[in-house]
C-alpha cells in the first residue's frame, strides 16, 4: 500500500472548499477540513457561522453547492445530534429507539435501549410520550438515538444545550469513552469543556 | 434475512408507528370521517331531486378527493415536529421504504372513510356495485401513492397548505374519471384496466423518485 493510499485509508471526513448557499444568501464559504479515523474535531465560531450547515453537510442531510466533501462509511456508521432530536414527539422514548433500532438493524435493540436510557436518566421515563418531556430530557434523548447502533462517526451539534449539570457530566464521560475509537466532529459555544479531548479545531468565521 | 424481508419489515415498522401515532392523537382519521359524511349529507340536500345517478357518483369522487386531501395534508406531520423525518432520513434502510410505509398508513385512513362514506353514498343517492366498489379501491391506491410523495414535498416547503393541493389535484384528475368512469358507465371494467395501470406507473414513480424528494 503506498503512503497516498494508507493516509486516505485513515481518513473518515475530507472537506475541502466546501461552500454553501440557500438562494443568495452563502452560509458556509471555502471550509477544508481533514478529521482522520479516530479523530475528534471540535467546531466553532459564531452564530450564523455555519457550524450546523457544515455538519448537516457532513451528515448528508444536505449537499455542498461547491466543493468536495467525502465522508468513508455509509449511513449505518453515523450518529448525528442536531438542533432538533429527531424522535417522534408522541412516541415514547422505548418506542422511538425500537423504531430506529429497528430502521438500523440493531440485533439487540431492546438491552442497548434499556442500558442507553439508563445511563441517561431516562429510563423512569422511557414510557412518558417525548413530548411530555423537558428540553434537556429531550436531548438526552437524542443522544440515546444517536449512540443505539454503535456509530464509527459522530457528529454532534451542540450536543451540551439544554442538559442540565448531571446530563452534561454523563456526555462529558460518554465523549471520553468513545475517544479514540469513535470519530467525533463537534460544534459547540464551550471549546474548553472538550478541550482534553480534541485532536483538531475548526474555527468558522 | 433476505433484503426484500428486511425492506418488508421496515415498511410494517413505519406504517404501524403513524397507525399507532394516529390512534393515539387522533387528529386526522375522525376529521376524515366527519368532513366525508358531512360532504354527502351536504350534497344530498344540495342535489335536486331527480338528478341521474351519474352526477351523484361525481359528487361522491369529491367527496373522497377532497377527503384523502385532509388526510394527506396531515400525514408528514409527526415527521415535522421535532426533525423526524431527517431521523429516517439518515437511517441506513431503503428510504423509498419510508414513503411504503407513509401510503399505506393513509390509504388505511382512507379506506376507513370510505367503509363510512359508501353506504352513506348508497343511502342518500344510489346502490354501489363491485365493479364501482373495486373502482374506489383501486383509485384510492393511486390516490395514496402520488399524494404521500406530494404531501412529503409540499412538507418541505413553507406554503405547505396551498401547494399540496395544486400538485395533488391536477394528478388526481386521472384517477376521478376512471372512478367515476368505473361506477356508472357499463365499459366499468375497462376504467379499472386504466386506474390498474395508472397505479402501476405512478406507484413506480413514486417509489423511484421518494429520496431525491427528501433529500436536498
């Protein structure tokens, strides 16, 4: 294997002059990035400077308008937090992750889903409608939908918002679990609470 | 499992979520029911007496368009509210599945109206054969299979409410002559020939066009 092909099989994430636009108006502009496999980037900048169109990119739930984007895997091995959970609000919580643990072919869906909620704090609540749950319950929630088919990619938006001191701390050991193994791409407003763990930083102006 | 079981089970698993969905909101199928039987209760007062049975049968089809229309524009609802359908979006099953799954779900609401809105139509204004029964059956199918794409792409837009109507109705056209056609004119079967076929083609069109749909 030559030096060129064994860079690129470590490689997970390669943007490079990534450019977005919605109408005339442009949201992310010349971005290159490179994340190797097992890397953890963290993502910053201001509001309205992109950081969710630029994971929402790497995603694939959206398309670059210019430049390349490659991302190694296929959708089984993505996790993805966003600003939204991206659960069924009048499911409830073990609903919601059998439905996805189904979608995404999750043998044992129904254990990972009870150890999931647990180490949440929602298992007191796994049958309680989504929508009858507070913000921060809500985005543990994500979280468990995002980490239930064991993903070799992660990529978190803000992944702290609305969680409480006890939520946060419970993600904080998650991340530090899963780095090193897991590919992590991470926006955030608070660099320094991910700050032992970064491998790469990404600031978007 | 094979891949086809799997697509099954996928398609089994998201239809019985908006089934159970509805069941437990119930803000789409009791509004179906009472807008058709209110339709035709409406009509019957509205129609001379005396009137062919051809012009009831017309007025039955609006009825039911304008019915699985209610229907439809609820149906990508849940998938809305708290980002869903972006959920689905990125699982790793086929992603046409999704739309398999949203069809049958309201063509299930749609067929409950129906079980209402045909005997109230026998009632009121003319018996209802097999051959207009298997009319409705079929037009229902195409009905579900265009409108669950329509309604997914109408979702995606701001002015959700005015543009799912005008896709829906002018596709819908087709599907309102060869039920009408099937019910009153005495050629019935070669109406359901052509709704048969209708159901081919855009069920295949839809099927194969769903991801570029709900992907950006």
């Amino acid at each position: 294997m030559t030096g060129v092909a064994t860079a690129a099989a470590r490689l997970v994430v390669r943007g490079e002059s990534l450019e977005k636009r919605y109408g005339r108006k442009r949201v992310l502009r010349g971005v290159s990035f490179v994340v190797p496999r097992g890397g953890f980037l963290v993502v910053t900048g201001a509001n309205g400077a992109g950081k969710t169109t630029l994971l929402r990119l790497v995603a694939g739930l959206a398309a670059p308008t210019r430049g390349v984007l490659e991302v190694w895997g296929d959708r089984r091995d993505l996790g993805f937090v966003g600003h939204e959970p991206l659960v069924y609000q009048e499911l409830t919580a073990l609903e919601n992750l059998e439905l996805f643990g189904r979608l995404y072919r999750v043998a044992d869906r129904r254990e990972r889903s009870g150890m999931l909620l647990e180490r949440f704090g929602l298992w007191d609540a796994r049958s309680d409608r989504v929508s009858t749950y507070s913000r921060g319950m809500v985005q543990r929630l994500a979280l468990c939908r995002a980490l239930l088919h064991d993903p070799a990619l992660l990529v978190l938006d803000e992944p702290f918002t609305a969680l409480d001191e006890d939520g946060a701390g419970v993600l904080d050991t998650e991340l530090a679990a899963l780095a090193g193994e897991c590919t992590v791409i991470l926006s955030t407003h608070d660099p320094a609470r991910v700050d032992a763990l970064a491998t790469d930083r990404l600031v978007l102006a | 499992m094979s891949a086809l079981t799997l697509y099954a089970s996928d398609v089994v698993a998201l239809a019985r979520k908006d089934l159970r969905l509805e069941l437990r909101a119930r803000d789409t199928l009791p509004a179906m029911l009472l807008f058709v039987l209110s339709t035709l209760v409406v009509f019957h007062f509205a129609l001379p007496t005396g009137t062919a049975d051809d012009a009831a049968f017309g007025l039955l089809w609006i009825a039911l368009v304008f019915t699985a229309l209610l229907g439809l524009a609820r149906a990508w609802a849940p998938e809305r509210e708290g980002g869903a359908l972006d959920g689905l979006v990125l699982a790793p099953c086929d992603r046409s599945a999704i739309w398999l799954g949203k069809t049958l779900a309201v063509l299930v609401f749609l067929t409950a109206a129906e079980l209402v809105a045909l005997p109230a139509f026998a009632l009121f204004f003319a018996p209802v054969d097999l051959v207009a029964v298997a009319g409705v059956v079929l037009a229902s199918i195409g009905i579900c299979a265009v409108g669950s794409l329509l309604a997914a792409m109408a979702a995606a837009s701001r002015g959700r409410e005015v543009i799912l109507p005008l896709l829906f109705l002018p596709l819908a056209i087709p599907l309102v002559v060869g039920g009408v056609g099937a019910g009153i004119s005495p050629q019935g079967a070669s109406y359901l020939t052509f709704l048969g076929l209708y159901d081919l083609v855009f069920a295949i069109l839809a099927w194969a066009t769903f991801e570029y749909v709900i992907t950006e």
